[in-house]
C-alpha cells in the first residue's frame, strides 16, 4: 500500500473544495465518487478501505457543515454558539 500516494489523492480531493457526495455515496460507490475527481485508479482492498474511511469522514465534515449552515439560516442556533473544530 502507497499511503503517500492515498494521501495525495485525498488532498487532491480537498483542494476541489466542496465534496459533493455523503457518506452512502462514499460507501455504496467510491469508483463513482472518484471518477467525478478524475481519479480512476485500480486500487488493493486495502487502499480501498483507506480512502473509502478517509472520504467518509470528509463527507461527514461536509454534512455537518451543512447542518450548522441550516441551523443559522433557521435561527436555531447563534454563531456565538459554535464551538470551532479542535476546541471540544
């Protein structure tokens, strides 16, 4: 396994920005999902499982980026409130 390699590829992903896709679409297709970052690669069932973890979790990071956009948006939270990534 090349984690330099896994790890550049999940920066690559980063650095696009937004990622479009939850944690289903990580988990049901990650060929899909890397094929929308132009990555089609054949990996090991172990790098496989590495960006997979790795791209859920970043999908996970968007939906509650989401959550908390939505919950300002609705007044249910104030800005005030929200306690910086790290800082728990």
């Amino acid at each position: 396994m090349n984690n330099a390699k896994l790890h550049g590829i999940v920066e690559y992903i980063k650095a696009k920005g937004e990622f479009p896709f939850d944690v289903e679409d990580v988990e049901e297709d990650l060929p899909s999902v890397l094929g929308f970052f132009d990555v089609f690669e054949v990996f090991t069932n172990e790098e496989t499982c590495v960006l997979k973890e790795d791209l859920m979790n970043l999908a996970l990071e968007e939906e509650e980026t989401e959550a908390v956009r939505l919950a300002l948006r609705m007044g249910l939270i104030e800005k005030e409130n929200i306690i910086p990534s790290g800082e728990e």
